[in-house]
C-alpha cells in the first residue's frame, strides 16, 4: 500500500477503524492484563522494543504527555506518544515525533495485529471470557508501530486507572504521576487511597518515579509502592517545583527547578496554574530520562520546546468574537482547575457555559465547581452515546445556579448558538463562551466551528 493509492488506503482505513470500533467500549474494563499479555506474547512482545515513559493521574496525563514528547523531540530523539481519548480522528492516539500516525501506517499496524487477535479471541470465546476491547486493540496497534518504526522512545498514557490498564504490560524507565483525585468511582475505588493503588501499579522495579503534587492519602500510597519495587522517586514540592508564574499575554511566563537544575523564565503559550505544575512534572521526567537526574538539560533546548507546547481541547480559544474556549474538563477536580484558570487568564465581562457531561460522571460536582464564573448555562448532549439527558441535567444545575440561570437545549449546535446569543445580549464586547464537561463536548464543538 503507497501514498500512489489514495482511493485504496481510504478504503482499508475505513475498514480497519470500522474494525477497532466494533470492539467493545473501552471503559468496559477487565481487571486483568492475560489477555493482551497474551497477544504482546504471540507477537513477539513488542512493547519490549523501545523504553518508555508511563504517565497516569487523574487529570493533566494528556497535557503532560504532549509536554514530555516535545522535550524529548527537541532533544533530537524520534518520538512515539499514545494518548486517549482523541478528539477528532481516532489516528491521534497514536502519533510519531508530534503528528497522528499516517493512514498507511495505522493500516498496517492493524494489519500486524489482526491474525494474533483472532487467536486470542478464539480462546476467549471457548473459555467464556470478555473479548479484547478497542482500547486493548489500540495500545496493541500503538506497540506495534512504535517497534517498527522503530522509535528512539514512546510517551504512553494510561486509559484507565494502571495496574490493569492494558499499557501496563510495557515497563516505564519513568513512571509520571500527575494529581490523583476522584474519578472512575465504579472501575477505580470510591477513596483517593484506592484510586492511587490502582495508579501506583505503574511504577516499576528500579524506575524513576516522578509525582506531581499530591494529596497525603495519595503520596503515602505511590512512596509505599516505590520502596516495595526499588524505584527512585521525585516528589513536586521536594526535589523538583515552580519557582515562579505569572500571567503573559497568550499564556505564562514560568520558571521551574528540575531535578538536574533550574530553568528560568521559560515562556508556556498554554492557561492555568496547572499547566505550569504539568511543566515541573514533565521537565523532570524528561531528566530522569536521559540522564537519571543528575544533570541540567540544555535550557535553550527546553526554551524553544517549551514555547512550542499545544494542547488540543484545554483551555483552547476555538472562535473570536465572540471568544469561544472548549476544556474537556470532566470531573470536580478538574472543573476546580478549569475555573480558576478561566478568571485567571481572561477578563470576561459576561461569560455563559454550554455543558455536557457524561452519565457516569458527578455533574453536581462539575456545575458548582463552574457556577463562580458563570452568569448562565445552557445545558446540552454531546455526540457521544453516554451523554446524560439534557432534562436531567438541567435538573442538576438549577440546584447549582437557580432557575433563571440554566437553560435547556437538546442538540448542541442549537445550545452552541444560544449560548453566543446570551452572551451577546447587552453587546459584544468582553463577552466570551465556554464549552465543557466532557472530551466529547470539546470535540463536538471544535468540529463544529472548524478547527482541525
């Protein structure tokens, strides 16, 4: 297959997302990595190929993610990174040195897989158990590519959780582990103890194990399982922190102590507190990385690396006049974070929310998170199947924010409109329009207005 043959890589694309899709919903989850150890196996294991960073948390994974494969790129290494969910094309997940894998690849990645996965599910048919699912095939496929390529090392987020998310059968040299809060309650745990069991299964014997700033429940559980498996650990707030931030127009200016030094006044194009607490993070994994944390990366290395970070559906101005900023922020935590970051770096006059969230998520917790810094809300449905109803939520947001402030509108390109019309309503100017609750919804409306 060759770039000659457009019409036929099309063709088999579709075939082979039609394919991975068909598989059984990622957030179905089997606490248990037989199954894809089992495919790694008949593979040849894959996954051994290359050395890899593994990042989990409960928010802020994909944004450092991005932020360690740029330091890693700038370093002149060839760069693979698998993150989740996308927003737009399911290539995104996997992408080389920066961009979504091609379609010819992500075609033969499947391909690689495919005869291997009708074995293991022919066994998991005879013996009654659950089929891989789609994100099981997708780190499979990831794995695959990042061997062939080959690449120099891969950036790898976990789905879910950890200990039994499917890219847990690959070793990180350095484990990152960015905020844990609460989310997953059904899959995770219902306690922050619980969630950073599951978490902590990715630090592994004789890794670095880089945690950002973590609550005492949180930290007690990641140091205990660092000294039981001999992995060295960096703590945010110990070795490593911010020096120093403040606002900048188009993001922040930023300096940051790292394991092997400090790095000064480094200019971040990406809003929020939390972004600069992902920089500390993603920093010192990257000296952990190359050097075991002894010595000072190149700082204009990091200068121009820092200044060309992006990070698709976070904080991200989608349309001007009136400005419109999509965050996939689902969860309380996250909200929290998105909310200050929000009055931080823009000075609305009058801002109106459009949020959807998922059925499985705390949308009380979301809206009062969010209810300070807006002056109403449309609530709506995203795209996805495990959207909950409008009528329900907008239940849940006027306990939040009272009757007079909650509109409901059921499809989101109408809920979009009406929210620009309440922003606009006593003109124009210093008006704005945030879209959130879910990836989903930040998805939904970037492809709504356009952005690619």
């Amino acid at each position: 297959m060759t770039s000659e043959q457009p019409e036929v890589v099309s063709a088999r694309l579709a075939e082979v997302e039609h394919a991975v899709l068909a598989r059984t919903p990622e957030h179905h989850v089997d606490p248990s990595l037989d199954a894809i150890r089992a495919l790694m196996d008949l593979m040849g294991e894959p996954q051994r190929a290359f050395p890899v960073v593994h990042i989990t948390g409960t928010n802020g994974k994909t944004s450092t993610s991005r932020m360690i494969e740029r330091l890693l790129r700038e370093l002149g290494l060839r760069t693979g990174r698998f993150t989740s969910p996308h927003l737009t094309d399911i290539r995104e997940r996997i992408a080389f040195d920066g961009e979504p894998i091609s379609p010819e690849r992500f075609v033969a990645a499947w391909d690689d897989v495919a005869p291997y996965l009708e074995i293991i599910d022919a066994r998991a048919r005879e013996a009654g158990e659950p089929l891989i699912n789609y994100f099981q095939v997708l780190t499979a496929m990831a794995f695959s590519a990042f061997a062939d390529a080959p690449v120099d090392v891969a950036v790898v987020e976990v789905g879910l959780g950890g200990t039994w998310d499917s890219t847990n059968v690959a070793d990180g040299q350095v484990a990152v582990i960015t905020p844990i809060g609460i989310d997953h309650e059904r899959l995770l745990g219902s306690t922050v103890e619980q969630i950073a069991t599951e978490k902590a299964g990715i630090i592994k014997p004789g890794a670095v194990a880089v945690l950002g700033t973590q609550k005492r429940e949180a930290a007690e559980v990641l140091l205990h399982r660092a000294g039981e498996v001999g992995a060295d650990v960096v703590v945010e707030g110990q070795q490593i922190g911010l020096l120093s931030r403040e606002v900048a127009v188009g993001g922040q200016l930023v300096s940051v102590r790292g394991i092997g030094g400090d790095y000064e006044d480094l200019f971040l194009p990406l809003h929020g507190e939390h972004q600069a607490h992902n920089l500390v993070t993603a920093i010192a994994a990257v000296e952990a990385f190359v050097g075991g944390g002894t010595d000072r990366l190149d700082p204009e290395v990091v200068r121009v690396a820092v200044a060309d970070m992006t990070s698709p559906g976070r904080m991200e101005v989608v349309r001007r006049s009136p400005t419109v900023v999509v965050d996939a922020a689902h969860n309380p935590a996250g909200a929290q974070v998105l909310a200050a970051a929000v009055d931080e770096a823009f000075s609305f006059r009058r801002l109106v929310g459009v949020v959807a969230v998922l059925s499985d998520k705390d949308p009380e917790g979301i809206l009062a998170a969010l209810e300070p810094v807006l002056d109403e809300v449309v609530v709506t449905r995203t795209s996805s199947s495990r959207a909950m109803n409008p009528d329900d939520l907008g239940e849940v947001a006027v306990e939040v924010f009272g009757e007079d402030r909650v509109h409901v509108v059921g499809r989101l390109p109408d809920a979009l409109a009406r929210a620009v019309d309440l922003a606009e309503q006593d003109g124009d100017l210093g008006v704005g329009v945030l879209a959130t609750g879910s990836v989903t919804m930040a998805a939904d409306v970037r492809t709504l207005l356009g952005v690619r």
